[in-house]
C-alpha cells in the first residue's frame, strides 16, 4: 500500500503539473530507441519492483521480459494462455489477460498459474483485454470484443463490452462500467482514487472516481481519443496509444505528441530502476525512451 508521505508528495505534483502550460517530459538528447522488432504484434508491457519489462507477443503466444540493466530480451513463457494486457500485483504476482480461453490468471514467480476468473454469471468473457491493479489489490479490467483467429467461437456470450473489478480478496467480480462502445485501455492514479478507461470505439477517454467499494461515479471526458493503451506518469500526465503517444497533462490538455514509425503504437510503460524509461509496444517492435518524469509504483 502507498504510504501517506507518498500520496501527499504525488498531490503536491499533480498541482505543480497542472500549473505549467508546458512540461520537460523527455531527457535531453534522448532518441527513441528500437530495441528489437522480432516479434507479430506486441502488447501488454508490465514493470516489476526492478524495473524490468514484461510484454507479450500475442500471436506467438509467448510473454517475454525486456531486461533494463542490460537492454536485452528473453523469453518468460511460451503458452502464454495468448495473454494480452499485463499488470504485476502487490505481491509481484503477474496478471494476465490470457484470452485464449477468456480468462484472467495469476502467475507467480515460479510461474505457477491460477485462473482468477473463467466466467461471469456462467457466460464467457468477451476477451479480457488490459488491466490495472489498484493500491488496494483491487483488480479493474476491460473486456472488448475482437474475434480472435484462434477463437472456436464466432460470437458473444454477454453482449455489452463492460469493465469489471474483482476485490482484494477475489471474492466479489461485479460489472463497473457497462455504456461504452468497446473499452480497451486503463490506468489508475497512485493514490486509488481515479480510473481512466479508454473507450477506443467511441474515440473517448474518460475518467471516474473510485469509491470504497470499488464502483466507480463522476464520469468524466477526460480527451476525445481514445486508447489501445495507457499509463501515467509521476506528474499526473496520461499517455495515450494508437498513433504513436499522445500525453495529457491531469486536466485533459494535450502537452506533447511522441512520433514512432509504426502504423500503430499499442501499449506503453515506464521501466528501468528509476522509472524513467518509456517503454513503448508498437506492432511487431519494442522502442524505449528516457524522460524527465517517472512512471508509479503502488
């Protein structure tokens, strides 16, 4: 759990942010980087308490692990349950969006796998799809409807594509969110109080605050754009995916654009042992960049 000194310090930030027109968001020199482009369609980027970078190639069906120390890549898991968004949890177990079967799973450090979730009220997922883990433990996840090569089926069992929260002691899954077109990307601020949903089929992104319970109230349009990815950075500010990264400072306001050569930028992290590595899925290609900020531990 966040430690009150931390949450103070992240509020005294966000009101700094919020105050410049203008932000230094990347070190000075720094190029984005290609790292390797050896893979179909990257995905899902998750940084552990080292500031390595977990990342899925989902045709492949594979989740490999970028190595901050030394920039290389290796493999973690093959039949990786075609996992798609990641998320590491207060115990450094790793969340899955494996959409092979529909499901949400837990692997731990062994790489044991749990199934948290392989239904709701006896009816398939559509496909979780990206996911957050709050201070808490509590885990919100979205779940579109792309139909998947590998997929038998050919249509949906639950017919709204809904955000779902499973509480910290994964008792209680209930729908959260149920009027968007097709939610895809999330993030939480540091302090549990804020959630931020993309809803790429509408083009929106909004935002709403987390009550006690987990439900979500005060829906908000937070940037008419919306995202295959997200994440947030120690100011406030919200990078949004799709063509390249598009950042918002706290209150919605577009700060910067960062250009990368693919057709379409899917997720992005920050990694490295200070935080202060972008890390950017993109297609069949993994970039990263130095910046001034620093993403957020829970």
């Amino acid at each position: 759990m966040l430690k009150k000194a931390n949450i103070i310090l992240y509020i005294i930030l966000l009101f700094i942010s919020s105050c410049k027109t203008s932000q230094k968001l990347i070190a000075k020199n720094a190029k984005l980087q290609l790292v390797s482009d050896a893979f179909m369609f990257t995905e899902g980027p998750a940084a552990n308490k080292k500031g390595d970078v977990y990342f899925t190639d989902q045709p492949n069906n594979r989740i490999h692990i970028w190595y901050a120390q030394n920039n290389s890549i290796s493999t973690f898991m093959e039949n990786a349950g075609r996992s798609n968004g990641l998320y590491f949890d207060n115990e450094d177990n790793l969340i899955s969006c494996a959409d092979e079967k529909f499901e949400l799973w837990k692997i731990d450090t062994l790489k044991n796998i749990s199934v948290l979730l392989k239904d709701y009220k006896n009816l398939k997922l559509n496909g979780p799809n990206d996911l957050v883990v709050t201070p808490k433990g509590g885990i919100y996840f979205t779940d579109p409807y792309y139909q998947r090569p590998y997929w038998k089926r050919k249509k949906k069992e639950i017919e709204k594509e809904q955000v779902y929260y499973i509480s910290p002691d994964n008792n209680t899954t209930k729908v959260v969110i149920n009027d968007l077109v097709q939610p895809n990307g999330i993030i939480a601020t540091p302090d549990g109080e804020k959630l931020y949903v993309a809803d790429i089929g509408a083009k929106k992104t909004y935002s709403f605050t987390i009550k006690k319970d987990g439900s979500l109230v005060n829906k908000t349009l937070f940037a008419n754009m919306g995202s295959d990815g997200m994440t947030i950075d120690n100011l406030g500010n919200i990078y949004l995916t799709g063509d390249g990264v598009t950042i918002f400072n706290s209150k919605g306001k577009k700060i910067h654009h960062i250009k990368v050569p693919q057709d379409w930028t899917a997720n992005v992290t920050f990694g490295g042992p200070k935080q202060d590595i972008l890390f950017i899925t993109a297609l069949h290609s993994i970039y990263t960049l130095k910046m001034n900020v620093n993403g957020v531990r829970y």
